[in-house]
C-alpha cells in the first residue's frame, strides 16, 4: 500500500474549525490515515514525502451540478446537446480533465444523453480516463412540451414510472426531473409536470433508495415539489420569501447555480433571444439569490456545465452576501451532504477520502485564490502537482 506524508503551509480540514499551522497529512491507499501539526504524527514504515508547505490544503471541490455533455463555452451550447451521443461522450472526456484541473474532485452529474454519464463513470473507477469522481443522474425526465436540453420527454405516470426504473436499472445514483423552465415568462413560472407525475417520480425512486433532484425555479411547481417530497432543489432563481421559510421548514437543500446569470460572457454563448431573456431578469434572480444567501437555506453549488468554473461559482456566493467559509463549505462539507457521501469526502479527516487540493493564498481571507489550483490528489493519488498533471 503506497503511503504519503503531504506537507502543509496550512491546512483547512474542516471549514468553521482552526486551519492546522505547518500541518502535515498521512496517507495510506486511498484515504487518509492521519492529519495533525508536523511533529505530532507518528511515521512509520516507507513512506513518499511530498512538500506542498507553500501551499494551503483543503478539501478537494464537488461540484453539485454539472452536466457531462453540455459546456457552456460553446456557441449555442443548449442546442448542441442534439449532437451525437458520440461525440457528447467524447466532449465529456475532456470536460471532465477541466473539472478535475481546476481542482474538482467529485462531480454530481444531472443528466446526459444516451447513458453515457454511467460509461464515465465506469471509465474514471477503472482508471480508464481522468476525471472526477461521479454521481450520476442518467437520463433526465421531461414533459415533452416542456424545458430540459439534457433531457428525455416523458408523459404521463406510466412513462414517467419506466423510465426511472430503465434509469436505475442503467445505473442512475439518483433522479432529475425539469418541473419548471430556467426564465420567468410575462404569464408566470410554467409547471409542465403535473402533480400526480411528481409524485410518481418521487414514489417510485424512493421505493429504491433513491434520491430525486428537480429543476425548479419556483412557482406553483415549487410548491407541489415540496409537498411530494422531492429531495433537492436545483436554481430556486424567483423563490418567493414564504417559498424560502417553506424550504427551510422542509429542511431540504438548494443547489445554487448563480454563473447562468451573473457571467455575462455565459451569457453570450447563448441563442440571442434566450440570452436578452436572461439580461432582463438577472437583477430580480440576483436579488432572490441574496435573499436566499442570507436567509438560513441549506445550500450547495454547482457549475451546470461552466466546467473548470466552480471556483468563480464560489466567489459569486460570496459577492451574494455568504462569508468565505459558508461559500466554500458549498463546494466542501455541505455538498457532500447533498451527494449523501458526508461519511468519506467533504472535510479532511482520518477513515475519509484523500480527496485533497493545494492552493496558492489563503481563501478565507480571498476567495479569489481558489482559482490557484497548484496540487491535486484524487483518493490518494497525486494527479497534479505544480499545476501540471502527473
């Protein structure tokens, strides 16, 4: 078994605690063994010394929703999810070196098309490819007059019942269903799922352990989301205040993606008119988004295929109002509660994940380091060191 002691400026083990001083970090496979102030741990045995005390350690990033497929720096990006499943697969591959680069070791996929997100997956566990470690949602689950690029269009209870079982069945870690759009239209926030297929949805993944994600922007859609129990909430962007006490009564989680409307070059890779749509609603969604930040929901982040970009999602968390270590803890310790994987990523301890990135400064004192990737260790493996990939 390779064993590793990793040497610290400083370390960040777990967000709302002390960082650890010249700190060092033991080892053993995949996980980590030990983690304490250099000269406090015990070393025994051959062992690799690897010097990062230039650099601050923290736990690697999750992005908590992200899209193989879909990327977000092409023109017309929606639209390109009707490519071929080939070429969507071979797109994923270097998405996925992005995310990892940029010091995302677990990603929480949403959906792509044709099951290729379960092929990733299998790729990145057998060493096949590189990439983060995934989550994956197979395929997601529309209404055929309704939003979702990255979805199938399914009507009605029974299609609705079969394609979830078809999903489990290829593989899926949980569910996506596209209640509402991503825009407010002048009539309101559309619900192209009906109640009973809501509840179908939830009813027939729980039965299986698993869990069900909606896109849902708010409206009436919110609401039915709630009440049939639906597990997370993807955007929330028009969240009334009485729809942020009922999610925080609920004691659900929000997963926020502010980059869809606050990067304006995101924006432009856009069609025009979806485009000028997002322009015109960006300060009332920038504005629910504070209210969201600082009213007590329990909330992650994630990209929604900005890959290589969670760093920037961090920032806008903390020009909304969230201090440094409540916008880090969304891509750390909160987002692993969301991937329901508390128990072995999140935070650096002993038992867990040597999920592990070294940066240059200190984000609690500027977020903007983050984006100073220099290491990254992927459970326990030395992927990239000096900003270079191994």
């Amino acid at each position: 078994m390779d064993r590793n002691l990793i040497r610290g400026k400083m370390i960040i083990s777990r967000l709302g605690s002390p960082p650890i001083e010249e700190g060092v970090i033991l080892i053993e496979g995949e996980y980590i063994h030990a983690i304490g102030r250099k000269g406090e741990i015990k070393i025994e045995g051959v062992i690799t010394d690897i010097d990062l005390s230039d650099q601050t350690l923290l736990p690697g990033l999750i992005d908590c929703h992200n899209h193989l497929s879909l990327d977000a720096t092409l023109d017309n990006y929606l639209y390109r999810m009707n490519d071929s499943v080939p070429e969507l697969t071979l797109r994923a591959v270097r998405t996925m070196l992005v995310d990892l680069q940029s010091g995302v070791t677990t990603s929480r996929c949403l959906g792509d098309k044709g099951f290729l997100d379960v092929d990733c997956k299998k790729a990145v566990n057998s060493g096949m490819i590189r990439g983060p470690n995934l989550l994956v949602a197979t395929r997601g689950i529309r209404a055929i007059h309704g939003h979702g690029f990255v979805g199938y269009p399914f009507n009605g209870v029974e299609q609705i019942r079969n394609a979830i079982r078809e999903n489990v069945a290829a593989g899926a870690d949980l569910i996506k269903i596209y209640i509402t759009g991503t825009l407010k239209d002048p009539k309101g926030i559309f619900c192209f799922l009906s109640e009973e297929e809501i509840r179908t949805a939830v009813e027939e993944a729980h039965r299986v352990g698993v869990p069900v994600s909606a896109h849902c922007i708010g409206g009436v859609g919110f609401d039915w989301a709630i009440k049939m129990d639906v597990d997370f909430i993807e955007h929330g962007y028009f969240l009334t205040d009485q729809q942020i006490d009922l999610l925080i009564e609920s004691n659900k989680w929000l997963v926020m993606t502010p980059s869809v409307f606050l990067n304006v070059d995101r924006m432009k890779t856009l069609p025009s008119h979806l485009a000028e749509g997002h322009l015109a609603q960006r300060d009332e969604v920038t504005e629910r988004m504070r209210q969201v930040v600082k009213s007590g929901v329990k909330y992650a982040v994630g990209t929604d295929g900005f890959h290589g970009g969670l760093a920037q999602e961090i920032k806008y968390l903390v020009d909304l109002g969230a201090t440094p270590t409540q916008a880090l803890m969304a891509a750390t310790y909160h987002a692993s509660k969301v991937c329901r994987q508390q128990a072995s990523i999140g935070t650096l301890e002993p038992g867990k994940f040597a999920d592990i990135i070294g940066i240059e400064g200190n984000p609690l004192e500027d977020i903007g380091t983050l984006k100073n990737v220099k290491t990254i260790i992927s459970r326990g493996r030395v992927i990239c060191q000096d900003g270079q990939l191994k």
